[in-house]
C-alpha cells in the first residue's frame, strides 16, 4: 500500500511540474511573440485603457464615499495592470536610464495609492479611501502630462 501511494505522489508530482513548465513556456513565448511583432506597445495601451476605466467607477465610488467588492475588484485589475504597464514597452517609449527610473518610480507611487485604497476599504475608512483617489487623480495627470504621445 505504501509503494503504491509513493508511486502516485511521484505521478501527480510530475503531472504537476510538466504543466507548470508547459504555461511557463507558453507565456515566455507569447511574450516573445508581442516583442518581436511591436505589439509592447498595445499591452501598454490596453492595461492603462483598464486602469481608466476601472479609475472612472472608483471616482463614482468616491463621490458617495460607498465601496463594496466591486471597488476591491477594480483595485485589483488596476494594480495587476498597472505592473504590467510600468514594465512593457519602456525600450520605445523610454529611451533615457534616468527617464526610466522617474517612470516606474510614478507608476510605483500609483500603485502605492491603489493598495492604501484598498486597505483603508478594508479598515471601513471610506473617508480615507476617497482621498487615496484625489491623489490617484493628481498622480495620473502627472505622468499623462509627461508620457503619454
């Protein structure tokens, strides 16, 4: 009996490492693909396109100071966004180490306000979380100001 659960632990061990290794490299070369095709930049559009659109219903959310699990799901897409957008595409839009470092040290800050955001939901501090997204706001214009063509 023993040998016989040994043999299925090593089974499901493999199972599990091959379709583990099967994703990685599927996504490694997706990634791949996009970089060789130029489609970096439409990554980048398309992640700051979901952080605007979730940002327009946390503004709606903010003006009654009234968040539920639709504003913690918006946080969300907005932070896994936002990680993906400071990292893609800085070859072609970013050309400048310092120019580099200003703009995920901007996108860095962004985030920072969608995680105190989210925990002041949390904490049920509605009147904290709807400053969190004035200064969102201040922070957006900033690097449109700055980065976007």
């Amino acid at each position: 009996m023993t040998s016989k659960l040994t043999l299925g632990l090593v089974i499901v061990s493999l199972i599990t490492a091959l379709t583990f290794t099967i994703s990685t490299t599927q996504i490694a070369r997706a990634d791949s693909d996009k970089h060789e095709h130029g489609e970096e930049h439409e990554v980048l559009e398309q992640n700051m396109k979901i952080i605007g659109s979730a940002f327009r219903q946390l503004r709606r959310d903010a003006r009654s100071k009234k968040f539920d699990e639709t504003t913690l799901k918006n946080l969300e897409r907005m932070q896994k966004s936002a990680i993906i957008a400071m990292h893609a595409n800085e070859e072609e839009h970013i050309t400048k180490k310092e120019d580099v470092i200003q703009y995920r040290s901007m996108m860095a800050d962004l985030i920072k306000q969608f995680l105190d955001m989210e925990i002041a939901i949390l904490k049920g501090e509605n009147d904290k979380a709807a400053a969190c997204v004035d200064e969102m706001n201040s922070l957006m214009k900033n690097g449109h100001g700055k980065y976007k063509n």
